[in-house]
C-alpha cells in the first residue's frame, strides 16, 4: 500500500453570503456573544499530557478573573444554543470546568468542558474559526451519513459538538486485539462502508486519528461504527487517493484485515449497499441536498490547481471527459456523486 500524504496546510475560506442564508434556513446559525478571537486572549497556559505522559497538543488556558467570568457566562450560553434551543433555565447550575487549547492541525480549536454541578454530568464542544469547506463537510456529513451532527455558526465562528467514540488511533493500538473474529470481521465490513461514504462525498484526510470507532451493545454482541471527526479536507486536495482511508499508513491495520477476512466478492456488496444507502439518504433529504450543492458549485474551497488535478483523475477515473468542464470543487462533488452511485469500480 503505498502511502499518500497532505503537503500543505489548508487556508480557511470565508462564509460567503449565499452560504450563510442556507445555515439560517435551515437553523445553523446563533446568537452566540462570543467569538473564536476572544478565546485566543488567554494569560496563560498549560501542557497537557495523557495517562502515559505523552503530549496530547493540548494546552490547559486560563484567563484573568475578570475575563474568565465573561468568557464563562458567554459559554454557557453556547451550550444550551447547542443542546436546548437557549433554553436559560440551566445556566445557574453550568460551570465550566476547563478551557483547552490545541496547537496541532488546520483549525487549532478550542475545547470546551461544561459540567452540570447539580449531577456533574459533562459535555465538551469545540470552538474554531469558520471554514467554508470545513461547514460545506459538517453539512454532506448530515446528509449521505447515517449520522447526526450538530453545530452552529456565529459570524466567523464555528461551533461543533463532540462527537462521542474512541479515536481510531487509540482503537487500533488499544482495542483492536482484544475483538474476537466476528468482532473483527463487522471492523473490516464497516471500514469498507466507511471508506466508500469518504470517496462519494469527496471527504479528506481520514488518518485514525480523525475518526473514531462506536462500540454498540446490541443483546450478546458488540457491533462498531466508523464516523468521521475531522471535515477540514473536505473537497480541497487534488489527489484522488486522499478521499479513500485505505491509502493513508495509519489505516494499514484496517486494510490488511479487510483484504484478510473479506472475499472480494463481499467488500463489492458491501459497497454496493452503502451506495443504496446514500441514495436513499439523497432521496429523503433532495431539497437541503440541491441548496447545499448549488452554493458549492459557485465557491471557492480549493486552489485552482487542485481542482484541475482532481477534474483530471475524475475524468479517466469514471472514463468521462465532463469533468474537463468544471472549474469548482462543488462540480466536480456533484457529478462525482452521481458516478458514485451509479458504478461500481
């Protein structure tokens, strides 16, 4: 398996106004009063480490006290946008429990923790500056997945909840042994579907630490999900291997179990099924699905290169010259998904 690699860090495109009208319509946006910028005021801060002692990119912020009870009271106020509509009734028994601070990737978020003090459960979500394409990914993940995500937008701000799993780095080095063959077997039949919802929807970079794997109890067995975390590649690189998990070395694991416990005639059905899968989902969701793409196919979320580089494998990839035509990444998305769903390669 050769390894394919991301070279350069991606630039963060602006919300344009067509764009923004389609997260008010369908309620992605908030009154948030506060923004990523005023996070990034923090007096000081800390390294944290995992249970190993190993560094996490994580830094633990702090603020002055006077700044600390804004920026607390402002985030309190996001969790229930978030979670009850902004419903205020919660807000005298919220507390935030930690601000944290990643130094590593494209959107080097923020990490909030929220604690109810009355039963100390806890919720994190994450803060980071707003990206076009990254938006463009949260939305095509609501529609072609079987999952939900939840998220709102304030001005250049982007709020994402936490999506619940353990991360497939940690899940691999940590877990994957102590599965038994059928448990391995249902792994390698939801990477495939996995992998295949990625390349249809032209989603990115999904090394094993942007995805994590859900064990589901289901009476006297365990089943597993594979949903992605990380939507900052979405319809921005110009290599085609990059939208396919299996080329990335991190997922060595899961390929090399595919190919050994999967016969080539069950990883076509199952790729066939999770193509009958998104074409249903398209079906139930054809009016937020037709918005979404007719705003991407006028953006910009790539540098011309990449489009050209990416319209070019499309075009010997699907034996078909109309991608020659296309000068947007939302082009190319849209008839990559309809030749998607209609072979099988």
């Amino acid at each position: 398996m050769k390894d394919v690699k991301i070279e350069f860090r991606k630039p963060i495109y602006p919300i344009n106004d067509e764009l923004n009208q389609y997260l008010e319509k369908y309620q992605r946006t908030t009154t948030a009063s506060i923004e990523y910028d005023d996070l990034l005021r923090f007096s000081d801060c800390i390294a944290l480490e995992d249970k190993e002692g190993n560094d996490t990119h994580w830094l633990g912020v702090y603020y002055s006290d006077s700044e600390h009870r804004e920026i607390e009271n402002s985030l309190n106020r996001i969790y229930t946008y978030l979670h009850s509509d902004g419903d205020e009734e919660s807000l005298p028994y919220l507390t935030v429990d930690s601000i944290d601070y990643c130094t590593f990737g494209n959107s080097k978020p923020f990490r909030i923790r929220v604690r109810n003090i009355l039963n100390d459960n806890y919720t994190n979500f994450y803060i980071k500056k707003a990206d076009a394409s990254r938006i463009y990914g949260l939305e095509l993940e609501e529609i072609l997945s079987p999952h939900r995500i939840n998220f709102l937008v304030y001005k250049n701000t982007l709020i994402e909840e936490h999506i619940l799993g353990i991360p497939g780095d940690v899940f691999i080095k940590n877990y994957m042994e102590k599965c038994n063959d059928l448990e391995k077997n249902q792994i390698a039949k939801e990477f495939v579907k996995f992998n295949e919802r990625c390349f249809i929807g032209l989603l990115g970079d999904m090394r094993s630490y942007n995805y994590v794997v859900i064990p589901i109890h289901d009476f006297d067995q365990v089943i597993y999900r594979i949903r992605p975390i990380d939507f900052d590649q979405q319809c921005y690189e110009g290599n085609l291997k990059i939208y396919r998990p299996q080329y990335f070395k991190e997922n060595k694991i899961m390929v090399d179990m595919v190919s050994g416990r999967l016969k080539p005639n069950s990883v076509e059905q199952y790729r066939k099924e999770e193509k009958s899968l998104i074409s249903k989902r398209i079906a139930n969701n054809t009016k937020r699905y037709k918005d979404l793409i007719k705003i991407m196919k006028k953006d910009t979320i790539s540098k011309p290169e990449n489009v050209v580089q990416l319209r070019t494998s499309f075009s010997k990839f699907y034996k078909n010259k109309e991608y020659e035509n296309f000068n947007k990444m939302g082009e190319i998305l849209q008839k990559a998904i309809v030749d998607g769903l209609e072979h099988v390669k």
